[in-house]
C-alpha cells in the first residue's frame, strides 16, 4: 500500500508539473512568439506589396516602349528567340 500510494503522490507531483510547464509555455507563445509571428507577416505583406508595385510599373514601362516602338520590340524579340533557338540545338 505504501508503494501504491507514493505512486500516486509522484503521479499528481508530475500531473502538477505538466500543468506549469504547459502554462509557462502558453505565456511564453502568447508574449513573444505571437507578438513576432505577427510583425514578421506585416512585414512580409509590406514586401510583397512594394515588390508587386514594381513589378506593375517595369511592365507598363515596357508595355509603353513596346507601343512607341513596335519594330524595335520585334527585332529585339526576334533576336532573343534566333539566341534561344541556337543555345537549345
């Protein structure tokens, strides 16, 4: 019976245990990891932004130079596949 219930004590000392560490690991994910998670993903919402801002302005540049000059887009366009065309023989 002794054993049986030194058991017991040791279990409910363990359970006890579990039960701080888990709550100490709750305020830790809840006090900075969280808090960085967050901040990461506003940051990398920002770069995605900026990044698909200048994407849309490179193309319409390009876009512009292609209506202004429509014979130099076809020969450079012509070039780059004749170079395509030779590098993949």
């Amino acid at each position: 019976m002794a054993y049986a219930d030194e058991a017991r004590s040791r279990m409910e000392d363990a359970n006890a245990q579990i039960a701080k560490l888990r709550e100490q690991v709750e305020a830790l994910m809840k006090d900075r990891v969280t808090p960085a998670v967050t901040d990461f993903a506003g940051r990398a919402e920002s770069a995605y932004a900026g990044a698909s801002d200048a994407v849309k302005h490179q193309a319409e540049a390009v876009s512009g130079r292609v209506r202004e000059q429509p014979l130099i887009a076809i020969l450079i366009a012509a070039g780059i596949g004749w170079a395509l065309g030779r590098v993949m023989r």
